[in-house]
C-alpha cells in the first residue's frame, strides 16, 4: 500500500499552519499487506512530521482483515495496537474490530463481498503543546463500516460513521479539557 498526500486540510485548536500543511504535498507512507490485511513495515518520508504520523496510524486501520476462505455468514474479531511517536505527540491506540461477512453485491463493474463491522477504539499518550507543556490525552471511540471486498482482495471501497470523547489534561490546567469527536469517511475506487 502507498498513501500519497496530495492536500490535507486541518482546523482547530493546536492546528498546523496553511504553509506546513501545503509543504506536505507528495509526501508519502508506505508498506505491504499481508494476507489478512494486516499492515506491515509501514514507513513514512518524514518520521517527524504528526500529519504524517497520524496517516500512518489510520493506515494500520484502513483495509478489512480477511478471515482467510471466509464466506456469508461468517465472523471474526480483530484487535490492531499502534504505538506512534513523531516530533510532539507520543499516544498507543488499540481498536477492536467485529467483522461479519455478507452477500456478494455489485461495486461498479465489480462483484465484491460486503462487509460488515463494528469497532471500539482507545487511545492514550502525551502531547506536547508550546504553551501548556506536556499535556495527557485519552480518548475513546465506537463506531460501524461497511467495506467492500473482491474474492481475489482487492479493497473496492466503503465508509465509517464513529463518534466518541477524549480528554486533554497537564498540570497547568485546573481539570481536564473535554473533547467531543466524531468521523466519517468514505473510500471509492477511481476507475
């Protein structure tokens, strides 16, 4: 697998600049697959920068494990672990996966298998923020995918709905900032 950025847009509180984030186009993260769709030796051009960093952790989640030979009806579980360090964050994310294999439906000019999942994600580490300092994180998320699946692997695509909470504290705060955070996201195939 190759991810490529060719834009990225991020607002909020603590977010990179226009020009950091416009001197990420063509960088890239990269690594293999193997059979059940794990990722492996996933590298990225820029080990220091967190887009990056944070690509790199969505890409271990991207693609469906396959249970191998697998058929409708069948289910099976996956848990994925990340540790990611980059120049101002250090977090381990653990995301649980539940996958139930469906009917076999058109995508396209494809026939691919439907798949359906539902997750729940945590993750915990520090941040460093230049004007508080080191700052903990926790958060927690559940959500449902449906993915798209041909008999010879190939990803034909699919979408997520996830919403949870996090939490931000240091030392200087007097209590833990409370965050809401909520995700969509929908992968088509370019023909």
């Amino acid at each position: 697998m190759r991810g490529v950025m060719d834009s990225v847009a991020v607002n909020g509180p603590g977010a990179p600049t226009a020009s950091l984030l416009q001197g990420l186009k063509g960088a890239w993260v990269h690594g293999y697959l193997d059979s059940e769709g794990h990722p492996r030796n996933l590298v990225a051009s820029n080990d220091t920068s967190d887009v990056l960093s944070q690509l790199t952790t969505s890409l271990h989640t991207f693609y469906p494990r396959l249970k191998p030979g697998f058929k409708q009806g069948d289910a099976w579980l996956d848990t994925t672990e990340v540790a990611s360090k980059s120049s101002t964050q250090q977090t381990k994310t653990r995301v649980i996966t539940s996958y139930t294999a469906g009917a076999e439906e058109s995508v396209g000019a494809q026939k691919a298998r439907r798949i359906e999942t539902t997750h729940s994600s945590s993750v915990t580490g520090k941040i460093q923020n230049p004007m508080a300092g080191e700052m903990e994180l926790e958060s927690s998320e559940s959500g449902n995918a449906t993915y798209f699946v041909t008999a010879d692997g190939r990803f034909m695509g699919g979408s997520l709905t996830a919403n949870g909470t996090a939490k931000v504290s240091s030392a200087m705060l007097p209590e833990p900032i409370p965050i809401k955070l909520s995700r969509k996201s929908t992968v088509t195939v370019l023909e």
